[in-house]
C-alpha cells in the first residue's frame, strides 16, 4: 500500500489560487449516476452527494487546464499527472466510502488490477479532511495528501466549503523529491 504523506505546497500558492478561481469560474457539477454508487453505498443507503469536474471537462476549458497544469508544473509533476479532477464539497455533502467493496470481497484479487496511478490531493480550502478505515487526516490548505487508490477513504458530511484538485500522478513518482526539487 502506498504511504499517506501530507505535503506543504505552498511555494506554489499562487498558481493554486489561480487555478481555485477558474475552478469556481469554470463551476462544478453535482455527481449523479453510478460515480456516485460505487463502494455499496446504495445496499447501506448512503449514495454520496458531492460536485466535480472530471478530467475530460477541465480539457475542454483551455484556460482551468492551463491553471493546473500550472500547479503541477511548479511542483515538477507535470510530466507524471495522468489525471485532473475537481471534488468540491458545499455543508451537508459527503463522500461516502470509496472501495468499500474491497473490505467486503474474496475475489477481488481477480477482478480488480492494480492501479497505475495514485492520488495528490491538494486542498484548496481550509478545513479539508479525509477519513481512512484506521485514521482521519486534517490536510491544511496549500498541502497535498498523497494515498493510493485502494486505500479506503470517505469525506464525512462537511460543515463548510470543501474543495480540492485532486491529481492522478503515476504511482511509481517520488512525490516528494519532485516537489522539493
């Protein structure tokens, strides 16, 4: 499993902020559909409620893909970003457990590959937090939280704006020494 590791980003603030406001420029979307399904979340009835913007939309908006790639360019991640995706919260939305359904199955080994890539998400607002089945993990803002996708994690309900730029980076990337470099 990869490392949990939060990372201050800060050097690189100014571009998040210019890419924070082409994200609320460009708007997010409310999920709906199977994104919102995965996990099991409908036999526990809890269907998550959050906003995104997916990779496909943010290339189709020259100037929100050139603020991220912005973002990951200062950090020396451009080259290793295989996704961009926006996760916004507003109070009373939750993400609920994601890869639930690898707590709850044998087979898994069979029908699940292992990801190519990991998650770098960076908070652009104060007070972001991600629950993980054995801990929950404050990440200020301008500070990234790397994890790997099979790592189990949830958003609970928030009581406050909640956004993030949550980058796919190729799994095998020292995310640190790019960063830090």
């Amino acid at each position: 499993m990869i490392a949990r590791v939060v990372h201050d980003v800060s050097r690189a603030s100014s571009l998040i902020s210019a890419a924070y406001q082409q994200i609320k420029l460009h708007g997010t979307k409310i999920a709906t559909g199977v994104g919102v399904r995965v996990g099991e979340s409908v036999s526990r009835d809890n269907i998550s409620v959050y906003r995104y913007i997916n990779t496909k939309a943010v290339l189709k908006d020259i100037d929100l893909q050139q603020s991220i790639e912005a973002v990951a360019s200062q950090l020396n991640l451009d080259d290793y970003m295989l996704t961009h995706n926006v996760l916004h919260m507003i109070p009373g939305e939750f993400l609920d457990w994601q890869d639930y359904y690898l707590w709850n199955s044998d087979t898994t080994s069979q029908c699940i590959r292992p990801p190519v890539i990991k998650f770098f998400s960076i908070a652009l607002t104060s007070g972001n937090k991600v629950t993980f089945k054995d801990a929950v993990i404050d990440v200020p803002e301008n500070h990234g939280l790397e994890f790997g996708l099979d790592d189990v994690h949830s958003v609970p309900p928030v009581t406050s704006d909640q956004m993030w730029l949550v980058l796919g980076i190729a799994k095998h990337i020292d995310i640190n020494s790019k960063i830090n470099t």
